[in-house]
C-alpha cells in the first residue's frame, strides 16, 4: 500500500512540474516591453492604438513584476506575474487576438506551438 501511496506522489509531483515553468523562462514576459518586440508583436496581432496603449501599460507592470520575481528568486511571484499578463491580455485582446498572443509566448517559451497556458 505505502508503494502506492509514494507512487502516487511522485506521479503527481512529476506531472505538476511538467507545466511549471523554470524560473527564468518567465523572462519572456519580461522582454515583451522591449520596443521592437512589442512593434513586431501588435503588427502580429493586427491591434489598433487602443490596444497598443494598453498592452504597453500591461507590459510595463508585468516587466516590474518579473524583475522584483527574478531579484527575489520567487517562482509564486513569477507565476502571478505570467497570469496578471495573461489575464489582462485576454481582456484587452480580441479572442482571435489572444489566442495569437499565447501561440507567440508558447513558442517563445517551448519552440514549439503546443499551448500550455490555460485561457481562464
């Protein structure tokens, strides 16, 4: 029974960390408030100036967001940066939009265009 139990665990535990990005990968969020990423990425998305101002602000946050994460060494504090960008990115965002967004940060994060991100 307790082979089980530890089985278990370490499955959950193993699948848990699959999703979880290592720290430094949330520099992705990071880079976003960087002019010729940001340009290069509202071209992408096709957003208007309305958007753009927003998604600039939501950027600058995430950007202080990320740092204070990365100083403190604190993936807790990562991770709700990564949701507070993503959350808010979805309300600024067309749904279209958005799911072009999270293709662009996946494949920035994994190389590839599986999406691991929840859209809440």
């Amino acid at each position: 029974m307790k082979k089980i139990i530890v089985l278990v665990i370490v499955a959950l535990t193993t699948l848990s960390s699959t999703f979880a990005l290592d720290l430094y990968e949330y520099k992705v969020f990071y880079k976003l408030n960087n002019e010729k990423t940001f340009n290069s990425l509202t071209r992408f998305l096709n957003t208007n100036n309305e958007q753009d101002d927003q998604l600039k602000y939501v950027f600058e946050l995430t950007e202080k967001k990320i740092k204070i994460a990365l100083e403190n060494e604190s993936d807790e504090a990562a991770e709700k940066a990564m949701w507070f960008n993503l959350g808010n990115a979805k309300y600024i965002l067309t749904p279209e939009q958005y799911k072009n967004y999270l293709i662009v940060i996946n494949m920035s994060v994994n190389g590839k265009d599986d999406i691991y991100f929840a859209e809440k």
